[in-house]
C-alpha cells in the first residue's frame, strides 16, 4: 500500500527540504495562495506529497522567468483543465451508459419543443408531449 498523495503529513521543514527551498519561502506562497497546506490542529502547516509537486514547478517555472502572478494564473488555469477533463470523462461514460446495445438511438420531441432519448421499444409517456417521433436511417 503506498501513501496517499494528498494526505498532508510534512510539516513546513520538511516539505522546503523535500522541495529544495527555504520554509519562508513556502509561507510567502501560502500568503500568495499559490501553494496552500492543510492546517493541523494549533494551526501549524501540514503538506502533501502533491504540495511538495507543486512547489516544485513553482520553481521550475521561477527559474524559467515567470513572475509569481504569471505562476498562481497557470496553476489556475491547470486545475481548470483537470476539471474539465475530468467531467468530460464523466459526460462520457454518461453517454456511453445511455446509448443502447445496437447503437441505434429513439429520439421524441416535446410539446414545449425539447429532444428526449428514449430507449428502443419505449414510448413517451403521454400523447400530448409527443409530437414527432425520429428514428435515424441505418444501413439504407
């Protein structure tokens, strides 16, 4: 079993050790908010394997040039993109879920003009909320 990344177990000495850095450093970015620990109980700084990964780009990325706002704006930005590619993998398994065994899918339009799917065989529930039903061509 290994460590979980995320669990915060370094206190402040150890994670500017394992990051290559001076502890003020590592309160400067927590001030910032570009690297921010878990608190443990009498407010002392707790850091996770993931903290110690971050820090170490942030100095990367200084020694590249970049300024400290140009570094908060990247994580940012890279914690964006994790987002969503985490719910586009969630989107897709949803609509690998719904999708029927043929691939063939049923679609009805509402009386208030939206597209509902529906599962091959399966009517929609009441005539006056179906007005047309659309079944794409296959093979033909």
């Amino acid at each position: 079993m290994g460590i979980d990344i995320n669990q915060p177990i370094f206190v402040i000495s150890v994670a500017a050790e394992l990051a290559d850095m001076h502890p003020q450093t590592l309160r400067q970015y927590d001030r910032l908010g570009i690297v921010s620990p878990s608190r443990a109980p009498g407010k002392s700084r707790r850091y996770s394997q993931r903290d110690i990964d971050r820090l170490r780009e942030v100095q990367r990325l200084s020694h590249e040039g970049v300024s400290l706002e140009g570094i908060k704006r990247i994580l940012e930005l890279e914690n964006q993109v994790a987002a969503l590619q985490f719910r586009v993998a969630e989107l897709s398994e949803e609509l690998q879920r719904r999708r029927s065994p043929t691939g063939a899918r049923v679609f009805a339009a509402g009386a208030a003009g939206d597209v509902v799917s529906l599962a091959r065989g399966q009517r929609p529930r009441a005539r006056s909320q179906a007005i047309v039903v659309w079944r794409p061509r296959t093979g033909e």
